[in-house]
C-alpha cells in the first residue's frame, strides 16, 4: 500500500497517474527480457480479461461474468468499464474524476472490436458513462470519433441523461487546488489513471476499451491518448492488442500502442514489445524538462494467449482474470524506480 502511494504522489507531479503482484517477483531491470513478467500459454487461453490498474479488479470481475453468460464481448467490456466510471472513489475515471483547472469534468473513451471497428468520444461532459457512449459511436455512426458538443449532442439523441458529475470531494480538491493553480499537484492518494481493458474472448477473438477523466487540472479542452485509436488503444485481430496509461501526450508522440502492437507483428513478445516502446518513449522524452515526473506503462496480449504490462518507472500494476487463477493484480516490470 505504500509503495502504491507514494508511486500516485510522485506520478501526479507530471501526469495522473496497486497491490503487491501476486505471480510476478522484481527483477532487476538489466535482466533478459524473455524472463520479464510475460505468461506464455499454450493453445490460447481465452477467456482472458487484462486491465490496468486495481480499480480493473472489479472491471475485470463484471466484464468476466458478462463473457460467462455468453454476452457480446463489446457489451460485456462495456458493462465491466462501467463500473470505475460510475464510482466516485476512482478519482481518474468518471464520474468522481478530477475536473480541469476551470472545475470542468471532462470523459475521454474508447472501444474497438476485432474486425477493427471502432468508437470513440472526446471532451464529452456531463455525461457519466462514456464508454457507452462510444459503443454507440461504432454501432450508430459512420464516424470514429464525436467530440465535445457534438459528443454531447449524440449522447443525448440516443437517449442519455445529463448530471453534474463534480462530485464535493473532488470539488473540494479543485478549490484546495486554486489557491496556487500549479499544474504539478500532489493528488489524492487513491488516484490512479486511466482504465484500459483488452479481451479476448471464447473464440480467440480481441477486443478493447479505454476510459479516463484525464489529467486533473488540464487546460479546459485538453484530450489525452486514451480516446485515440493507435494512441492509447489499438488491435489487430491477427496479432494483438495494447493499450496504455500514463502521460497521454508522451503516448501520442509515438503512437504508444499502435507500435506495440507493430512489434508483436514482427515477433517480439507482448512483453518484449512493451519494453521496446516504454524505451523508445524514454529516450524521446529523456530531455524534457519534466522527465522526472514521467511516467507511461502499457498492457499487452497477443493471438496465442501471452500477455505482459511494463512502465517506465515502478509502481504499476495490472488486473488479469483467467479460468486458471481467477480475478488477481499482478506486477509490471519497469526501466526505473522513483526517487525517494
């Protein structure tokens, strides 16, 4: 529990950013990467269900249920994301997020299938659950991505219902926040980041999510990665899947989780390709003048069942759900650890 929260302090000094892993031990970080937190499984293990960070825990438990009751994976991704964004404790997810520095709770969400079909929404407020709103973005529209007033708009056509989703905790923090406007807060201790979610389903099939609050205390206006496809979520039905959390503008300089899944292409493992790119988004960023407050990690799973998480700095973790181990938080591997 403290490590989680002193890796929350830290990560919210550049970006927004937990349980010890349970089948994962440190390694240290010059070690062969084939020994590095990927699970290799024979015969593609599916059901599986992977997302990012604790509050995946129960995304990951309704998620699984909906697969059991043989529910459309798209449908069961979107009632297990539901969940975080619908708790006012999961302080970067919905409603309960934290607002941007004018008090505004702004959503950011993505889904895509494993025929590539894709949903989206940006900027979208006052609306609880945007990741049912961009399920409806794929099925409806002949769009990819609806954003700001006219995500509202479409959200409201089709039958969603408008509230205030600044709730006074996260309210209170804003104000608290005012007194020195820092774009470099040290947030609420129970924060964590963006929920993504990759699964694939009874038949091998991968799909994918993402929803965020986004960084707290943005410029009002400001999107992150986690609604671009390619940035903080991207899949080849063929290959793979990746998804990504962290600093949204870091991910969407390298097209974070298009290239993950590119290298899985070439033949690199989920966790090899997951490295690569954390490194790449390193050395990219190593000059910056908030390097030390960065920090990105991305989740991974490929066609044959093996699936990784690896960050650039330590402290982040995943939910994974099979029918070997059930519902459980494991352990990213990283490049660094956060200063003391």
């Amino acid at each position: 529990m403290t490590d989680r929260r002193n890796f929350i302090k830290k990560a919210a000094l550049g970006t927004i950013g937990i349980s010890s892993g349970l089948t994962c031990k440190k390694r240290d970080k010059n070690e062969n990467i084939s020994a590095i937190n990927t699970i290799a499984v024979k015969n593609s293990k599916k059901p599986l269900v992977i997302s990012t960070w604790n509050h995946g825990l129960p995304a990951n438990a309704e998620t699984w249920k909906q697969l059991k009751n043989g529910k459309p994976t798209l449908d069961a991704i979107e009632a297990g994301l539901r969940i975080p964004e619908g708790d006012p404790k999961v302080r970067s997810v919905g409603y309960g997020g934290f607002p941007d520095r004018e008090g505004k709770v702004t959503l950011d969400a993505c889904i895509m299938d494993y025929n590539s079909n894709c949903g989206s929404v940006s900027f979208l407020q006052n609306i609880k659950h945007p990741i049912s709103v961009a399920k409806r973005v794929l099925q409806n529209t002949p769009h990819v991505m609806l954003s700001g007033e006219g995500a509202l708009q479409f959200a409201l056509s089709e039958g969603f219902k408008e509230e205030n989703l600044l709730t006074p905790d996260a309210e209170k923090d804003w104000k608290k926040w005012l007194i020195e406007s820092k774009y470099k807060p040290v947030i609420n201790i129970e924060n964590h980041d963006t929920i993504s979610m990759l699964v694939i389903d009874q038949e091998g099939n991968i799909s994918g999510a993402s929803t965020t609050s986004g960084a707290a205390w943005k410029m009002h206006g400001r999107v992150g990665d986690s609604p671009i496809i390619g940035a903080g979520l991207f899949l080849d039905n063929q290959v793979g899947a990746a998804a990504a959390t962290g600093l949204g503008e870091a991910v969407i300089r390298t097209a974070g989780s298009a290239m993950v899944v590119e290298l899985m292409r070439q033949g690199k493992s989920p966790a090899q390709a997951c490295k690569l790119i954390v490194e790449r988004i390193y050395d990219k960023h190593k000059n910056h003048n908030d390097i030390e407050y960065l920090q990105v990690g991305f989740i991974a799973v490929n066609k044959n069942g093996e699936y990784s998480g690896y960050s650039l700095r330590s402290g982040f973790n995943y939910a994974v759900f099979d029918d070997d181990n059930g519902n459980r938080m494991e352990d990213a591997q990283f490049k660094l650890k956060w200063k003391d």
